[in-house]
C-alpha cells in the first residue's frame, strides 16, 4: 500500500524489533533513515535490501516535498531514525506534517521507545507525565529550562547525553531540590542495562562515584512536585451546596 510508514527500531536490543517492521521495511520501495549507514548494519541483519536515502529535519524543502510527491504518486517510503521511534527526539516531524498535509496515508509502526520503556519500570507515577526531551547543553539555558517545570506536578522524563549527567542532576538538585526522587535509567535493554531511584542528592553521589554511570545512554525522570493534596477541597456540587447553605445562615 503507498504510504508512508513510521518505523520504530530496536533502542539497543534488536530481539525488539518487531516482525511487522521487519516485513514492512523489506516491501516499501525507499527507506528514509536519519544516518544510512548506522542503518545499514539493521537491514544487514535482518536481511534487508530496500535502498535508502538520508531524511533528517534540516533535509531541504524541496527535497522533503519529492518524497511526499512520490508518495502520493504510488511508492511506499518507511522512515526510521537511529533508534527507537522516530520523532522523538529525532527527525521526521517536517515530512510527516508534509506528508499529512498533502493526503498522503501516514501508518505507524510501533516499537521501541527510550522514554517508555524508562517510564515503565521507573516507579514514579505515570498516569500523567511529560517528555521534555533533550535539556539545553549549557547549564544557564538548562537552569532556565529546569526553573518553570519545579513545580510540575506530573512525571517528567529526560534524555540526557552521558558526559553532562552530572551538571545535569547537579542543576536539578539545585531547582527541585535534594531530595526531590528521581531515577537514573541507563542502557535500556542492553547488557549494562541499570535503573536506579533514588532522591537527586543520592543519585549525584552515585553517578559522581561509578565512571561507568557516565557512559552509554540515559533517560533521567523526576517526580512530580508534591503540591497540597486536591483532596483537601471540596467537589464542585458540594461547593455550590455548601454557597448556598451559607446564605441561609443567619
Ligand atoms: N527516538 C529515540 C526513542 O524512541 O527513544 C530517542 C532518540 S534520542 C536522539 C537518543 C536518546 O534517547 C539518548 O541520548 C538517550 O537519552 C535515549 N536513549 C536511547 N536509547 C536508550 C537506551 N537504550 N537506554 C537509555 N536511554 C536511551
């Protein structure tokens, strides 16, 4: 079927990828990957020909709207990034829009993905959460991206490059406070694979004390703020009861 197809990838263990996404790469007629020849290995492995071409965001206009032109003219393309699912945290937002755009069929395919798969079996409440993606690299801007979200109820998940874990987990120590639970989730599905909870102060000692805490790849989440409880106040209805009793008291 002409579409194109968004493809989740193993995020470091390809017994994750998944049999549709295998069978889905082999019949489209172009694969658009974020770096061909990172890509290059997977569909080796998988015994995968299709050609590809490189799609990243910066990838101009023009060239973006000739695969969507392509599309709807009848070829399948799939796109795939490095790792995981593809728009997060990574490119294809501005073809999928594109693509969108003009009436061509976009079909997910799900898979792997670093912030889910940190979320469930991080611990912290994930009823409501939210993915901040990658902090600015410089501690300033990360400060004044860090200084809105102190009191932000709901999870918040990060991903965060190895050798700035610890000015990281030192700036949100210092905005949400020592003692504020977060967890360090490092090498997901891999053979270091280390998920640890701890309060931020704890977690800095730890990753400032283990070298190999400063390597591979990290999502970082932190519990929401602790606001009153809502349960203190009363229900909308018994409010209004409650207003309306008021006035009748002498
Ligand atoms: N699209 C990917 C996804 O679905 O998770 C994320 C791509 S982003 C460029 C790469 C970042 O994701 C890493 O720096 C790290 O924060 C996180 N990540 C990817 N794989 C991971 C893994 N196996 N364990 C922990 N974090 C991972």
């Amino acid at each position: 079927e002409s579409a194109l197809y968004v493809v989740a990838t193993p995020i470091g263990n390809l017994g994750d990828m998944v049999p549709r996404a295998v069978e889905i790469l082999q019949g489209v007629d172009v694969i658009a990957a974020e770096d061909t020849r990172h890509s290059a290995r997977l569909l080796d492995h998988f015994h995968i020909s299709t050609p590809m071409v490189a799609y990243h965001d910066h990838t101009d206009e023009g060239r973006t709207r000739n695969m969507v032109e392509r599309i709807a003219a009848g070829e399948s393309v799939a796109l795939i990034s490095d790792a995981g699912t593809p728009l997060v945290s990574d490119p294809g937002y501005r073809l999928v829009r594109l693509a969108r755009e003009a009436g061509v069929k976009v079909i997910p395919v799900p898979g792997a993905c670093a912030m889910v798969a940190a979320l469930s079996a991080s611990g912290l409440p994930s009823d409501r959460f939210t993915f901040e993606g990658f902090l600015p690299a410089k501690s300033g801007q990360r400060q004044n991206t860090l200084k809105p979200l102190a009191k932000e109820p709901r999870t918040m998940v990060f991903y965060e490059a190895p050798h700035r874990i610890e000015a990281c987990l030192a700036d949100m120590a210092e905005i949400f406070g020592l003692d504020r639970e977060a967890v360090l989730a490092r090498e997901l599905t891999k053979t270091f694979e280390t998920i640890v909870s701890a309060p931020l102060s704890e977690l800095q000692t730890f990753v400032a004390s283990d070298a190999n805490q400063r390597k591979g790849e990290i999502v970082v989440l932190v519990r929401g703020h602790a606001g009153p409880t809502k349960d203190a106040g009363l229900d909308p209805e018994a409010e209004r009861i409650m207003s309306v009793l008021l006035k009748e008291l002498p």
